[in-house]
C-alpha cells in the first residue's frame, strides 16, 4: 500500500482523527465480519507468519528474511510467501539479494500450494497477519519502538490495520528499538501468554560515511527511524530527501539527485530497500547503509521458531 503517512496518525487530539473516526469504525466492523465469515485453510507445512497491525515500517521483510536463514541453518528448506503487488518490487528485490526461496503470488494460498509443490517444507509469510484465508503456526508481530501504534486508531483515522485486540491470535511480539514497559504490560494485558523480544539494527558499512557531508535518501514508511539511526551512529546529515513508502524512481530523478549531491559535494547515503529500487541504473554514485537486524536473547527466540515445526 503506498501511503504518505499523516502527522495526526500520531496525534490522538487532532481534527482529522475526530473527522475519520466513523470511518474507521465501519473499518473495524468490516474487518470483524471478515474474521468470523472467513473459514481458514490448512497447509501441509508449518507456516510461520511476520505480521504487523502498524502500516508499515515494523521490519517484517529483515524478519522475514533473517528467519527464513535461520530455518535453512536449522536443516530446514523454508520458502518466503508474498503477496505480489507490482509496487512492492523494492522488497521483492531485498529478498532475493539476501534469501533464494521467495515464492510471490497474487493469492498467498496459491504460493503456498507452490512452496508444497516444490518440496520446501516450511514456509514464513512476509505479511499476513490479517489474512484469516490461512491457519498459521506461529504469529510474530512486529512493532517499531518509535511509532508503537501512533494515535492507536484503525484506518483512516490512525495507522492501524486492525484493533490491538488482535494480538490475542498472536504467539510472538517482536518490537525494534528501546525498551517500553508500559506497551509491555499494555499488551500482556490483552494475551498474557505473549512472548515479548527485542530487536535493532547494526550498521555493518558505517565507517564508508564517516567525516563525510550526506545526502540522505528515504522512501520508506517512517523515514525518521532511518535518519535517526544515522545520526546515532554520528554520521553528519546536511540535507534529507523524502520519498513516499514503495516510490519508484525514474532515471532522470536518480540523476538529478545524483546532479544535486555532486553540485554541493554531498555524499548520497540511501536504505537498503532503497537502493534495490535503483541499482540496476548502475550509478556508482548510488551507496545504502547496510544492516544487520539483531535480536536480543536470540537462542530463546530460535527455540520458540524450532517449535512451531516440532
């Protein structure tokens, strides 16, 4: 979904909050409907799904991916399943430059028939929490510390995809960042049996950007959460671009970019997914910080995937 977020997404006080709220009622009720009319289907492999209830920017796809090397390293053969969206070409690429096994379908059932097919026998769904077509084994939901659930409304009125009440058909939270207690203990609240962990990104390229002026480049859902991570790691930003989640780049705007870095000798630093929208421009100009998603109490996490295929 391409969406330029809204600030009072954030903002629980704000008019169009109060504006959109019916709508987002009628949302909410739509979605309750779809749960209880919906029967779902029963695969032959485990599947192990990385959801969010937050549009966009919770770390899914790095989820997705890390979890589905893990399971290879387990002596598993896993597949990644997604939705095909022709927008969502930038993660499509992300995936296969760091995972072989991505299996993409406009009915996820039908890529799942495909992962039995091929004989892979367990399979993690990149999204899905909200597809209620399919039984899963194991539900990870992933949140982002600095967002958490915005204004804490469903569509339109906030950026939620369904009520935090869902996290009741949920096994795992994963949340990226610092540490909030009081979300902890809101959610435990709703599933006591949640299991909680932590995760953050490691720049593993940082030292290509010191001592350097940086132009730095986001099209992604929350842009704030790359540029901060940049400057945590004392990297001089002189100017942002921002670009909608999922943008895709023309040639001549990768070039003027590229003519607006060089005319004030800046150095263009982009996300990863990012520059996998981009790089078969071939610019040598074109540089992404790299990341490697780490979890805290990583074996306990493991254990926990280990047994949703025991």
């Amino acid at each position: 979904m391409k969406i330029n977020k809204p600030k009072f997404w954030d903002q629980k006080d704000s008019f169009f909050y109060y504006i959109l709220y019916p709508l987002s009622l009628f949302f909410l009720i739509s979605v309750y409907l779809k749960k209880k009319i919906t029967r779902p289907l029963k695969f032959k492999i485990p599947l192990i799904c990385i959801g969010n209830i937050y549009l966009g920017g919770t770390g899914k796809t790095p989820t997705s991916i890390l979890i589905a090397n893990e399971l290879k390293m387990m002596g598993k053969r896993p597949a990644i399943i997604r939705k095909f969206y022709k927008s969502h070409k930038d993660e499509h690429e992300l995936i296969k430059a760091n995972f072989k096994g991505l299996i993409l379908s406009k009915r996820r059932n039908l890529a799942i028939y495909t992962a039995e097919k091929n004989n892979y026998d367990i399979a993690v769904l990149d999204d899905g929490f909200q597809d209620y077509s399919i039984k899963k084994k194991l539900n990870i939901i992933c949140f982002n510390s600095n967002q958490l659930i915005g204004n804490g409304s469903v569509f339109p009125s906030g950026p939620l995809r369904d009520s935090l009440n869902s996290l009741q058909n949920a096994q795992i939270v994963l949340i990226n960042g610092k540490r909030k207690k009081d979300f902890e203990e809101k959610i435990l609240k709703i599933n006591q049996n949640l299991k909680i962990f932590y995760s953050y990104y490691k720049p593993l390229n940082i030292e290509e950007f010191k001592n350097k002026k940086l132009l730095a480049i986001a099209g992604i859902a929350n842009p704030d959460n790359f540029f901060k991570l940049i400057e945590e790691n004392n990297i001089n930003i002189k100017e942002r671009m921002i670009f909608p989640d999922h943008y895709e780049f023309s040639l001549n705007e990768v070039q003027n970019i590229i003519e607006k870095a060089e005319s004030k000798n800046l150095q263009i630093i982009m996300t990863e997914k990012d520059y996998f929208k981009i790089h078969h421009f071939k610019f040598e100009q074109l540089k992404y910080l790299k990341t490697s998603l780490e979890i805290e109490k990583k074996n306990e996490f493991l254990k926990l995937i280990r047994e949703s295929y025991v």
